[in-house]
C-alpha cells in the first residue's frame, strides 16, 4: 500500500513508531474512509469530534454521502478522504472514538494514558519498569488488531 506523507511522519510518538508492528495490521484495510475535519498536506489531521458518553466521537464513513454522522452534528470542516492507517495514527495522538458507518471501531480514548506513559517513557521524563512498555504496547496493538477485524467485517457488508 502506497503511504503518503502524513502530519505525525516526524512525531516522536507517531502510532509507527511506538508500536512498529501496527504497520502491518493497519495496512489490511485498503478501502478509503470519509470524515468531516481538516487536513495538513492534503492528508487527514484531526477529523472533527463531538463529545458524548463515549467521550469525543469522530464520526467516518465508507461512502462520501456524510449519511454516517448524527445530522444535528454541524462541522465547518471538510469532506475529507482518508487511509484507515490515517485515522488510527491521527487517532492515537488526538484522542478520539472512532466511529465508522455507525458502529464503534476503535476507541483510541481509552488508550491515552497508555499514550502519555510511553510517550514519557520514551522521552526520558518518566520511565517504566522494565517490560512495562512492551506490556502496554502488546495490549495497543491487540485492540488494533480486534479493531482492523472489525472495520474488515464492516466493510465487507457496506455495499
């Protein structure tokens, strides 16, 4: 799958780089997805989010028909075409839920005190036990994994 330069390319805690082997998993998915939000390059950068009980919900969808977000949801952003790799790594720094056609995808909310501890772990300011970071990268990892099977199946029945 041919990569385009993405926003988070030089971020010390770019999805890529602390978790490598999400590379490969990411890559499954070749089927494009559509969000409202804003670009850098031309490429996704942070799609726009609503907050609800799930906490903040960015809202994509398998077509570029917008059907796939709640219509009381208003956004000034774009119509934006986007890589499910973009959307995982753009999620993994901001924040969000991933919500696609619907149905909850991958919740990358959960996971941002996983992202702050290895980012300072990482950096230097605060390390972790040993085996600790590859702990929580295993556990990343395997939500992507669950996750990808998921936009998989979804995709599969989208049509």
């Amino acid at each position: 799958m041919t990569r385009h330069p993405f926003w988070s390319d030089d971020f010390d805690t770019d999805l890529l780089k602390v978790i490598p082997r999400a590379a490969g998993v990411l890559d499954r998915v070749a089927a494009p997805l559509w969000t409202y939000g804003h670009v850098s390059g031309g490429r996704l950068n942070h799609p726009s989010v609503w907050h609800t009980p799930l906490g903040p919900v960015a809202y994509f969808g398998t077509d570029d028909s917008g059907g796939w977000k709640p219509d009381h949801f208003h956004t000034d952003g774009q119509l934006v075409e986007c890589t499910w790799m973009e959307v995982a790594r753009d999620a993994w720094v901001h924040d969000y839920v991933i919500v696609v056609d619907y149905e909850l995808i991958w919740d990358a909310h959960r996971h941002a005190g996983t992202f702050t501890k290895l980012m300072y772990d990482l950096r230097g300011t605060t390390p972790l036990p040993d085996g600790k970071a590859d702990e929580l990268r295993g556990e990343v990892l395997a939500s992507l994994i669950a996750a990808t099977a998921d936009l998989q199946n979804l995709i599969g029945t989208a049509a």
